[in-house]
C-alpha cells in the first residue's frame, strides 16, 4: 500500500476521488434537505387544511351568531314599536280623558260637539249638492242628445217613407208596364198566329193536290222523297217546282206581316234511322239531315226569300215521328218540316 501510494505521488496528485467524495456527499445532503422540505410541506398542508376546516366553521358560528344577533334586534324593534304605539295609544287617551273632563266641566262640550257636527254635514250637504248639480248638468246634455238622436230617427223614418212611396209607385209602375208587355206580347203572339195561319191556309191551297205533304201540328211535312233522290241532298226537279211554289208563298205572306214582328221559316232535316256507309259524300244521317235542310234553304234565298227569314237545322235519325224499321215507318221519318215561328 504505502508503495503504490508513493507511486502514485512519484506520477502526480489525483483529485478524482475526492471530487467524487465531495459529490456524493453534496448529493446526499440534497436529497435530505428535499425529504425535510417535503415532509415541511406535507405536514404544513395538514396544519393549513386543519385550520381551515376550523375557520369554515368558526365563520359559520358567526353567520349563524348574526342571524340570531338580526332575530333579536328585529324582535327588540318590533318589541320598541309596539311599546311605543301603546304610549302613544295611552298619551291619546290620556289627552281625550282630559279633554272630556274639561268639556263636563266647563259645561260647553255638548254644544261644541253639536256646532261640530252641523258643520260636518252641512260640509257634506254641500259636497253633495254640488255631485247633484254635475248630475243635473249631465243630464240636461243626454236629454240634448237624445233630443238631437230623435230628430236624426224622425228625418231616417221620413226618408224610408219616401223610399217606401217611391218604391210602391216603382212596383206600380213595373206592374203597368209588366201588364203592357204582357198585352203587347199577347198581340204579337195573336198576329203571329194569325199570320201563321194565314200562312198554313195558303200553303194548304197551293200545295192540297200533294198527297207526300202531311201537316202535324203547326209544320208542314214534306216526304224527302218528293224533294230528293235517294241518299242525295240536291233538289231534284219535282222539288224545285215545290219549293218554287212555297217561296211564291212565303214572299206574298212577309208582304202583309209587319215589320215590327221578328219572324222566320225554320226548315228542319230528318233522316230514318238505317246507317250510312260512310263511304259516300255524308258520313252519318247529321250530315245528310243538315245538308238537306241547307239545301231547301239556300234554294228559297234563290227564288227571293230573305236569308234572315230562314233557318236550317239538321236533326238525323234522333225525332223520329214514326216508331219500328219497316219501309213504311222509315218513309215517314225521311222528313222536310217546315215551321213558322218568332225568332
């Protein structure tokens, strides 16, 4: 040992040891004063924890202590209040007993007690005069007004009076004038019928030697067959020659009809009801019907009658005046009627 450690002196002083010594030992006393720190703390936590746990209730007892401390001063003024509502209530009495004793004494109470009196009510006999006299005053202007709401009513009844008066002379005036149109349209339909039968009679002269023509009624029926060929619309000759005679007619009659009376010839086409091909000129019977009707019609305009004296319609098999499909019936129903009326 003591060899190797003049060794090391014969090499040179080393420090390392001693500086790891010195660093251990530093370390140590470190960690010791971390330990005493922490156990410092941990213990003064508990300490400070503790004593404010003691505070929290330590303020809690004075809260409490000072709502009690509030009750009692609250019940000590309540207390001071009454106890001074009672003196007060005795010094009034006091000083009414002394006032009263005063008035016996004197002999002056009862009188000033009654002068007290009247001139209570006559204070209030005033006010109330005064409440009569705005109720007067109100009165007197709801009487103006209904005064004035009466004239209103009286003059609203006077002019329903005279809406009345000239809504009965309205009514007998519409009566008289309901009763005139009556009679005016009675005459006209008394002309009418006149000149219609007029025009039934001549038509029965002229056209009495055909035995295809038939009357029903207030029409002339002419059997298509006197005036057409068969599924054709175009007059043949022997139709001409009777329309020819019924234009003659016609332009005789609307030479005596007046020309105040609005009246025409209608021509109505009727058809049987056997169906057309549709191959042909006409597709159905309403074409056939209508074009028969337009033909006459247009056939009269030609001989001079006036277009707006006239009116075709065209019906198809739909007003048969025949009922049953044999050749008989079916001849019937192939119709020209003609039929004056008021347009």
């Amino acid at each position: 040992m003591a060899l190797g450690r003049n060794r090391r002196r014969d090499r040179g002083v080393d420090y390392w040891p001693g500086f790891v010594d010195a660093l251990s030992t530093l370390l140590l006393a470190i960690m010791f004063l971390l330990t005493v720190f922490v156990v410092a703390q941990f213990i003064l936590g508990r300490e400070i924890s503790g004593k404010d746990e003691v505070l929290n209730r330590l303020n809690s007892q004075i809260a409490e202590l000072t709502q009690l401390l509030a009750l009692e001063k609250s019940g000590n003024q309540d207390l001071e209040d009454t106890l001074a509502s009672l003196q007060s209530s005795l010094s009034s009495s006091e000083s009414e007993r002394t006032r009263l004793q005063q008035l016996l004494e004197s002999g002056a109470g009862s009188t000033a007690v009654a002068d007290e009196k009247v001139g209570r009510l006559t204070g209030e006999l005033d006010a109330e005069r005064q409440v009569s006299a705005r109720a007067m005053s109100q009165i007197e202007l709801l009487n103006q007004q209904i005064a004035a709401l009466r004239a209103q009513i009286g003059a609203v009844e006077e002019a329903l009076q005279a809406s009345e008066a000239k809504d009965q002379a309205s009514q007998a005036r519409i009566s008289d004038l309901g009763r005139r149109l009556n009679v005016a349209l009675a005459q006209r339909v008394q002309e009418l019928n006149r000149y219609r039968s007029d025009f039934f009679g001549r038509l029965r002269e002229i056209l009495s030697d055909r035995e295809n023509i038939r009357i029903v009624g207030d029409r002339f029926v002419f059997q298509s067959e006197v005036l057409f060929p068969v599924g054709g619309a175009d007059l043949d000759t022997a139709g001409q020659a009777e329309m020819g005679k019924l234009a003659a007619a016609i332009l005789e009659l609307a030479q005596e009809i007046p020309a105040e009376i609005n009246w025409v010839l209608r021509v109505d086409g009727h058809t049987d009801a056997s169906p057309l091909t549709g191959t042909g000129r006409y597709r159905d019977n309403w074409e056939l019907s209508s074009a028969r009707a337009t033909s006459v019609v247009k056939y009269l305009i030609s001989q001079g009658v006036p277009a707006n004296r006239l009116v075709a319609a065209g019906f198809g098999e739909f007003q048969p005046i025949a009922e049953g499909d044999t050749p008989d019936v079916l001849s019937q129903n192939r119709r020209i009627e003609l039929k004056l009326t008021e347009r």
